[in-house]
RNA sequence: GCGGACGUGGUGGAAUCGGUAGACACACAGGACUUAAAAUCCUGAGACCUAACAGUCGUGCGGGUUCAAGUCCCGCCGUCCGCACCA
C-alpha cells in the first residue's frame, strides 16, 4: 500500500486517462453531462440531484418512524424553532448535527423517532399584525410553509408524519388539559405578584424585555404593578430538580451547573427577632429573618429590611423621610447595570429589635436598598466582620464591627476587621459559649438552642432551607398564545372549564389595531357562563406563556395523534430523548421547565413515575458568527442617516453587498454599490441587527444542501462557534466535487457489486482493506462522541488513502500485485459512500446508485467492522535519549520488553548519540515508547 | 464581587491512558496541465540555524512532580461565558 500523496503524476494521467472512456453506470438521475466540453467527468449537480433523492425518501416514507418496533429505539431531537419566516444557519448546523446522529443510529439498525414541529405561539406573529394588518395565525401558517419548504431542502431524515405546530388547537387543547390536571393536583395556583408593566403597550414584560428600565419597543418607562397570575408551583420540586442534576450524565457540565447556581438551595434558619416595645409600631411583635449564618450571631450589629417589607410599610407612614427614601429605593430598578452601580443605602427606622442570645442587646433596625423583598423573609441581620455588604453597609453608617470567626493562626486579641470580611473557616471568637469551636459546630449548637427556646408560643429559630429558584408565573396578557381555560364568576371565583368544555379556541375575529390584550376588548369571547352556578361571567382573557408549550411538546411526538395529551404507552417506549441538541441559551429556561413538566405530568399521570428525565443527553451546540461590515460614517448616504433612528448608529452591510479584495493584512472590503471602502468589523453572532447574515436558501441554492451541511459539521468543534467563510463553504464543494470523480475514478478498477472477498488478499489490498476498517470505526467512534469535525477529518484523510490506492491501482492494471486490489478497492469506495452518508446523504445517494445498485445507500447497514483489522501487527514507536525523540523504531506489535529493548539500542542514532557511553536507566513501555536516560 | 470554561503554526483545529505535538482542512509558496484563466493534480512548510546531514527552541507566563507533561499539581496573566446585592 502507497503512503498518501506519493502517487507520482504518471498515475494521475493513467487515472484520468481512465476517466475519458468512462460509461456511467448510474441508475440514478445523473447530472447533465456536458460532451462539448471534453470534461473527462461532469460536474456535480447538487441541487438537481438532490430534490431527486428527497422525492424517493419521501415516496418511500422511510423516515417514518414506527411505534411497534422490535428494534432498539432512539430518539433524536432538535430543538424545534420559531417559525420566523426564514431559517438561518444557526437552524443548519443544529439540524446537519442531529440529522447526522438520527442517520447514524437507523444504519446501525435502531428504530430513530426524528420528529419536526414549530414553536408557533409568541410575539412576533402580534407585532407582525399591528403592523402588516396580518392575522397572527395566517402570518404564523405562512411562515411554517416557508420555513418547512427551507427544511425540506436540507434533506434531513425527518418524521414529518409527526408535524404539529404549537398553535395547532389540536396541540393546545391539550395543553389545556394539562392546565387543568396541574390545577386540580395542587401544581398550578393564583397570587398576586409584582410584575413589569409597560404603560404603553398595556401589557406585562418579560425581565429580559426590559432595557434600562422601559420597555424594549414602545420606549416607556417600566412600572412595577401589582397583577394576580397564575403560577407553577416549580418550587414544589426544586430539591429534585437539583438532585436529579446529579444523574444528567450526558448533560454539558455546564449547563448543570448554571442550573444548580439557578435553582440556588441554602441551608440556613428562621429567627424570630422580638422587637423592642418602646419602639415598634403597632401590631408588629417581632420581626423575622433568614440566616446561613447563623454561627455569626454574637457579631451582629444591625437588622436590615427592604423598604417593601410590612414593617417599613407600616413605619413610612408616620414617617415621610423613610417614605421618600423608599420610593427612591424603588426607582432605581434592579437591572444588573443599576445594581452593580447602586450606592448602597440604608435609613434607620430608629426601631430596635432584642438579640436572640442576649435580651438586653439592642439592635438598631435599618431599611436598606439591597435587601430583597422576595427572597427569604425580605429581612437580615448584619454580621459585618463576615459578608462584605454587612461590612460595607456598617462602614458607612458607623456601625459596630465584631469579629467572630478567625482564621486558626490569628490572635484573637488583635484579629480586626476593616474593609474586608472573612468567609472562611476558622475559630470561633467573642461568642462566649462557641468560643473554640469551628462555625460548622457553631451553627449546629445555636440552631439546636435556638430551636428550643421559645418566643411566644413558637421556637426562637427553625431549620430551613431556601431556594432562589421562584414559582414561574405563567399568565401573559396577549392574544398568540394558549388560553388558559378558566372561567371568572362574581359568585364562585376563578372556576376551571370542565374538561368536557375543552377546547377553549382562540377567536379568529379579534382586532390588533391597538395596543394592549386583544382577547380582553373582543366584544363576545370573553363572555361566559358560569360552569359551577350558570351566571354570566367572565372568561379569563390571559394566554400561557409560550415556555409552556415547548415544555412538553418532545412527549407529544410520540404519538401527536392521541386524544390526551399523551399515549403513554407510546411515551413510555419513545422517551426519554436518547439525543437532544440546541443553543446553550435554553441552559436554564426552557430545560428547566421541561423537567418541571415532565415531573408535573407524571404526576397528573400523562407520564409514567418511572420516567425521571426527559432529555437523556443533552448537547449545545456553538453558534454561527460571521464578520460584520461597517460603512464609516463620513460615508453614510444622507437619506439612509436622515431614517435612522439615531445619527450614531453605524451602518451595516450584508455579505452579499461586499466585495473583498486582497488576502491577510491587505484584506479590504468594498461595497457592491459605489465601491467605497466598507471596514471590516468584528466576528460576531449572525444576526439581523448587524446584518451579517448568510442566507442558506442562497447557499442550497448554489451548492447544494450537502455542502452547507458538510461545511458545518467540518472544522470547528460542534459545541464551540463555527465562522461561515466563502473559503470554507468552497472546499467544502470542492471536496464534494472531488468524491464525485473519485467515484467515477473508482469505477474503472473495481470490482462488479457481487464479487466475492477472494481467499486471500495481496499485501496492498490486505493494507486498503484494513485502512477502510479502521476509518470506519473512527468515523463511527466520533459520530457517537458527536464530534463531527474530527469525524470529517478522518473521513478527508481516508479519502486521500482511496485516491492514491485507485490512481495506483489505475497505473498498475497488470501487475498480479494488484489482482485482488479490485475486491479491496471496492469495498473501501464502499465504505466511503457510507461514511459519507450522514452528512452528505444526498450525494451519498448518486454516488451508490453509480456503483450500480439500485436500492438506498441511507438504508444500507453501518459496516461491520472486523475487529482483527483495527490492529497492525507492525507499529512505529518513538525512541528517545533522556525524554527527546531520537528516533523511530519498527517493531512487531506483540515484541516484548527485551526485544523492543534490543531493537531499539541497535538503532544507528542511538548507538551514535550514546557514543560508547553506558545508558544510566532504559525505561521500555512495549507498544509504546523506549526511553534511555544517559 | 461570585462561579465556570478556554489559551496549541499564518488560520480553524487534531492529539482515549502522561508516551513521536501540529492529524485533517483553510490560507500561502513553487511546479504540472492551459494561448490564458478557472478547475484539477504534484511538491513544500512550526520557529531558529544549516548547502545538506545534524542540531537548538517550541502547546499563554513562572515554578513543580516524572525516565517522559499540551495532558497532572501550585502560582500568575489573558480571553470568553453565566449569575449578580439570594443574606
């Protein structure tokens, strides 16, 4: 066997000679062949080609998976999008990877459920009728079309017997269903709770859809409004949740983390601090906070609440200097920016509490900004020596500062605390009895004490553990999205439809001309009868969050038909998800509810108790980033500068208005229109805003759907981001195109389709034959590892190993060498078209059905590979003199110690480099390395 | 501030266990074919030194463990990401 690149150029002619007399034996649409031009091959023609091959799956139904299957199953999911209207490539590379999997697992002979649906509920289709006079549902449906016929384009090995789109009534209904079981068991409920208002467009916000404090499209100032919602009760869940991070083996790290850090579980106590009676307003006993540390009582020097707890409430009413102070603590928001550049702040109430452990200390209680309503009891107390913000805060205020933990080689009579606190361990200091001990044992001892002392009827302190982790409120005010099936009666309260009234639909007629809940302004929809007493009253007018309805959509694809929301037989089969692939910005949000979901349903009895997780592994991959392209701003156009909203904002151009001139530090970019100067700016996310957008449809188009796939799964490593380069999509067709020929080389030398493996191969043929063995078990190895890019590597370097083997071959007709090279040759080409197959299936197609069969190449079995092959009997090893590398040494795999010893100190370099010397240590790993140490 | 990830040629990146660093690709250079270009094919290449052989250095920086370190340990530096007053 010829080591690669060593074919000399006779080789070359004699395989391109071959290549002139060529016949196609293709069965399938062959691409044009141009006769004119003397091409010894014609080029591929992806796109024709390709819509060939999706026809004859499609026709075949082939990727239609089966419920009742005696096959292992496995169910790959992509996380299915936004219809927006377009797909971007962002949707390619997550679509090419799990397309790779799921095509992967069916050759190796598992059932593969790959279902496809549309995330169809949401904002944008609301926005897009008040401004284009669109319905929501006809904007929505039009763009799934769009977006399916761009899918469908891409090739993938797709379900689409399974399609549904959440806005489908025949999805939501059941959601409904789903609402009302979660009532009934105690997991959904109603309370009033503060939210972000935005006073122009009359409608509730997201967090995250508030920049600086006003609404992210209309402008206005964000109000904090008190509005009644619904809530899952997550937190129901939230230590298993938390536990059950520990069994997500095949999750990212990562993202466990990032949850885990969410879901934020502390172990602390209650203490009920008794206030003091000269000073407390009226009706208020004592006042309540959460500790960690509960150790550090006796350094106490203040309590803090928020200006939002009862008692500040209480105590601005006589007190109009703590009013403004709170209404000032208010404004400043809480968005990341405000918090990390907020003073912080406090107001002495001039109340005092009693210090659990000592009845006689008073302890001055503060409001102060950074003291959270809505997390613990929306009260502190402050241990300055150990939390910076205690610290900080008595810094400024004047407050006492009292050691009382200290690192174990400090004195205690001159350990001080100034600017900065101490978290560590350590030795417990002035706390009299917990003097000595260690705070883990201090903690222990005053939550035991404190358990058992009474204030009142009830004990001093409590054990408790707390989570940041909040009910997730579920009620939006819009139109486009599921309504939540409840019916609001004077008489009766907020009264679940019955089940039997379901579905709740939503009206076609409503008017989106004006701001504010389209749903609350119809004249007739939301006017109901009572279920319970049959009086007129209200239907509720708020729709589910749209985190909902992808919440539980992977249990309705394995039986989208079933008229409950689930068929639990067919989930119990399908789930969980062997493969789930998406974007690292659902790392908390929407995996979080899913699993919230899956735990809710099965205990709603959708899902089966036994099903602990709905995504068995999870993979996130990288984004798609381009460069960006800015016009400078001397050479904006005035009408563009005039329309722009802010004379600042630079101007951006697309890829397809550029045109680039030069290479490496020369590179400069031109704009198509009037040939200015265009700066070539950072590589950033494809996004609109920036325009640095490649359009796939553009790409297919031009290249052929196997290329863009091939170009995103080559290269870059899955989870890390992929730059789109014109270079790279071009060797990514130029290596399409050069299988192609190869094929067409290929067919000159080797063997008919039903030629038997001979006894016994020649030397170079046993090589091939053992080279495409081994890529193929690399290939796989990677492609279960998900690591595309190394898999395409290895799949680039076998394909060198085959070129060189046929142009060889080609050269070497006559030589009974070679005689039963074509045998080999066959089945490496073989093995290609299969390796091949995942990720470029549609050329993968022509070129099986060019060797001449006529059944699939995408239903083909994965190769078996034969593990005697995986080994050479011959290895090279490193030889090195005091850890450098000296030399190789070719040795038989299984020589033992002594041999590789003795082979390796009769290598000329070494005999040269120890130059009579004896060698103080030789270290021999067999099949490994030989080290000798002079 | 807290938590995490990552630093390898001109570039993207390879390198199950500590055992030949730089696979594979892109870009580049030279050559073949061509009237020419494109396409294709061949050859070269981490840096330094050398005519060549040989040699020296080399995985962000500084230490350490080891016969042997991209890989393990300690300390820095840089980049990116997540959380953000969570008591």
């Amino acid at each position: 066997m010829a080591p690669k690149k060593k074919a000399g150029n006779g080789a070359v002619k004699a395989a391109q000679t071959a290549g002139k007399s060529a016949k196609t034996t293709s069965t399938a649409a062959a691409p044009t062949a141009n006769p004119a031009s003397g091409e010894p091959i014609e080029r591929y023609n992806a796109p024709k080609c390709e819509q060939h091959w999706q026809k004859v799956w499609e026709e075949r139904g082939i990727f239609n998976a089966s419920n009742e299957d005696d096959r292992p199953k496995c169910y790959v999911l992509e996380m299915f999008p936004y219809p927006s209207g377009r797909i971007h490539m962002g949707h390619v590379r997550n679509y090419a990877m799990g397309d790779v999997l799921a095509r992967y697992k069916r050759a190796r002979g598992f059932n593969v459920l790959h279902p496809m649906g549309w995330d169809a509920f949401g904002m944008p289709a609301e926005n897009a009728a008040m401004q284009n006079k669109v319905h929501p549902g006809k904007w929505t449906y039009d763009n799934i079309a769009a977006m399916r016929a761009q899918l469908k384009s891409m090739g993938l090995s797709l379900d689409w017997s399974r399609e549904f789109a959440t806005c489908d009534v025949e999805y939501y209904q059941h959601q409904q269903k789903l609402f009302l079981d979660m009532l009934q068991e105690g997991l959904i409920y109603r309370k009033s709770s503060k939210v972000n208002w935005d006073p122009v467009d009359n409608t509730v916000l997201a967090n995250e859809q508030v920049i600086d404090g006003r609404g992210w499209r209309s402008g206005a100032l964000v109000e904090q409004r008190e509005l009644t919602q619904w809530f899952f009760k997550i937190t129901e869940f939230a230590d298993d949740l938390l536990r059950a991070l520990g069994d997500l083996k095949d999750w990212p790290e990562k993202v466990r983390l990032m949850q885990a850090n969410w879901i934020g579980k502390s172990e602390g106590m209650m203490l009920r601090w008794a206030l003091d009676k000269k000073t407390a307003p009226k009706g208020f006993n004592e006042l309540e906070v959460y500790t960690t540390r509960p150790d550090t009582l006796y350094g106490a020097s203040f309590m803090a609440i928020s200006p939002d707890h009862p008692l500040a409430l209480v105590a601005a009413e006589t007190n109009k200097e703590l009013a403004d102070f709170s209404d000032e603590c208010r404004k400043l928001g809480t968005s990341a920016e405000a918090v990390e550049t907020a003073e912080m702040r406090g107001f002495d109430t001039g109340l005092k509490a009693h210090h659990p452990l000592n009845k006689d200390w008073l302890v001055p209680v503060y409001v102060a900004n950074f003291v959270l309503m809505d997390y613990g009891t929306g009260a502190i107390f402050g241990c300055p020596a150990h939390d910076q913000r205690d610290l900080d805060f008595a810094n400024k205020y004047g407050l006492k500062v009292t050691p009382v933990v200290m690192p174990k080689d400090e004195d205690p009579k001159s350990y001080q605390i100034t600017t900065e606190s101490y978290t560590g361990d350590g030795l417990m200091i002035n706390s009299h009895e917990l003097n000595g001990m260690r705070p883990k044992d201090a903690f222990a001892k005053i939550a035991d004490k404190l358990s058992a002392q009474k204030l009142g009827k009830a004990p001093v302190g409590k054990r408790q553990t707390n989570f940041r982790l909040r009910d997730w409120g579920l009620s939006r005010q819009r139109y486009w999205g599921c309504p939540i099936p409840i019916i609001h009666c004077d008489e009766c309260g907020a009264v679940p439809v019955p089940a039997k009234d379901l579905p709740v639909i939503l009206p076609d007629d409503a008017t989106f001309d004006k701001p504010g809940n389209p749903l609350d302004r119809h004249p007739t929809w939301n006017k109901a009868d009572c279920p319970t007493c049959g009086k007129a009253a209200r239907r509720e007018t708020d729709t589910m969050d749209t985190f909902c309805d992808s919440s539980w959509y992977f249990a309705r694809f394995t039986d989208p038909n079933a008229d409950t929301p689930t068929n639990k037989a067919a989930a119990n089969y399908w789930l969980p998800v062997d493969q789930y692939i998406g974007g690292i910005e659902h790392a908390i949000l929407h995996l979080l509810y899913a699993r919230f979901f899956t735990r809710a349903m099965a205990k709603t009895g959708h899902l089966d108790g036994k099903l602990q997780e709905p995504f068995k592994a999870l993979f996130t991959q990288g984004m798609v980033v381009h460069e960006t392209y800015e016009r400078s701003s001397n050479e904006r156009s005035p009408t563009l500068s005039q329309s722009a909203p802010s004379p600042q904002k630079p101007e951006w151009l697309t890829p397809s208005e550029i045109r680039i001139e030069g290479e490496g530090e020369g590179r400069k970019a031109f704009a198509l229109d009037g040939g200015d100067e265009i700066k070539i700016g950072s590589i950033e996310k494809m996004s609109k805003s920036k325009r640095n957008v490649v359009d796939p449809d553009d790409i297919i188009g031009h290249y052929g759907a196997d290329v863009a796939r091939w170009f995103m799964l080559s290269d870059s490593p899955p989870e890390r981001d992929v730059q789109w380069t014109d270079k790279g999509v071009q060797g990514a067709n130029r290596f399409a195109q050069r299988l192609w020929r190869l094929i067409h080389d290929a067919e000159q030398v080797i063997a008919a389709h039903d030629t038997p493996m001979p006894d016994k191969l020649s030397d170079c043929a046993q090589e091939l034959h053992a080279r495409a063995h081994r890529a193929i078990h690399a290939v796989s190895r990677n492609i279960e590892l998900l690591r595309f890019n190394v898999a395409v590597a290895q799949i680039y370097e076998f394909t060198n190993i085959l070129s060189s083997a046929i142009q060889i071959s080609a050269q070497h007709a006559d030589n009974t060498e070679y005689l039963s090279m074509d045998w080999a040759l066959r089945e490496a080409t073989e093995f290609l078209i299969q390796a091949i197959s995942p990720m470029m299936p549609h050329l993968a197609e022509e070129c099986w059905a060019r060797l001449g069969y006529n059944t699939l190449a995408t239903d083909q079995p994965w190769p078996a590979i034969e593990e005697a092959l995986l080994v050479d009997d011959m290895i090279t090893i490193a030889v090195q003199l005091n850890g450098k590398r000296r030399a190789e040494l070719k040795i038989a795999r299984n020589a033992n110690k002594d041999e590789t010893e003795a082979a390796a100190m009769a290598l000329e370099p070494v005999i040269r480099a120890l130059d009579g010397r004896q060698p103080k240590k030789i270290i021999v790993v067999p099949q490994r390395i030989v080290n000798v140490v002079v």
